[in-house]
C-alpha cells in the first residue's frame, strides 16, 4: 500500500471523528497548519542555501503574475 493510500485511510478515520463545526474548523487548521510548515522548512532551506535572498523576496512582491487578456 501507498504512503498515498495510508494517509486517504487515516484522514478517513480523522474525518469520521468530526461530529460539530468546531471540529471541523479545527481539523481543517491543523491540515492548514501542516502544509504551512511545510513551506516554510522549504522556503529556509532556500535561504540557507542561497537560493533565495531579501532581493529574491522583493522581486517577487513586484511580479505581476496575471495571465494577458487576449483581445
């Protein structure tokens, strides 16, 4: 069985778990809380090894990422 798999199957079982909007509200800030951590162990090792820089950040604050309309 997949690493995929077994985390469809633990969700499962965390979901079931979930009886009031309480619940669900915190479950979906811990999955939120997860992959935001995540990120951020990505994004220093970026800085740690020089990939990204404070001018790196501020480019990419002034990229405009909209895809053109077509006319």
């Amino acid at each position: 069985m997949s690493y995929s798999e077994l985390a469809k199957l633990e969700l499962w079982d965390a979901v079931n778990c979930i009886n009031s909007q309480s619940d669900l509200d915190e479950f979906k800030n811990l999955i939120a809380k997860f992959f935001a951590d995540k990120a951020q162990k990505a994004i220093d090792t970026l800085w740690e090894n020089g990939s990204i820089d404070e001018a790196t950040i501020e480019d990419w604050g002034k990229e405009h990422m909209r895809t053109p309309y077509k006319q």
